[in-house]
C-alpha cells in the first residue's frame, strides 16, 4: 500500500516537535527554501518532513549557530 503524503498546518507541526507556534512561523519565515508547502497564506500545510527540518534547526541555534551557519547545515 503507498503511503500517501501527509500535509500539517503550523500549530500541528509546533504540536509534533514541541516547538513554540511562534518560533515554528519565524524558521518558516527564514528558511523557507527548506520547506515544501500548498496552500494559499491562510491555509498554508507544510509536508511532513518540515517536522525533521524544523527540530534540525531548533538544535542548531540550541547550539550556537546563527541564520547563515544553518543554512550551510541545511543545505548539505
């Protein structure tokens, strides 16, 4: 059986990766080349890979990282 794609809105990606729903919109906001997404501005859904990405930058700036050092992560 073939999975289907699933597709989350921004309160349930912060819900799965108990990420505070601002912060989830603001790593959206500035990595969004990282994200595949439908939906017009108001009902947009991210694939839910963004989920994986979204915790990935989380621990980058955990650890120190700023915008430009995790976009070198991300793009490897």
């Amino acid at each position: 059986m073939i999975k289907l794609k699933e597709w989350l809105t921004i309160a349930e990606l912060a819900e799965r990766t108990a990420i505070p729903e601002p912060s989830v919109r603001r790593y959206l906001k500035i990595f969004s080349d990282f994200f595949t997404y439908k939906g017009g501005s108001r009902g947009k859904r991210f694939e839910e890979t963004a989920a994986k990405v979204l915790i990935r930058i989380k621990q980058l700036y955990d650890e120190g990282y700023q915008k430009e050092g995790i976009i070198g992560f991300l793009r490897k």
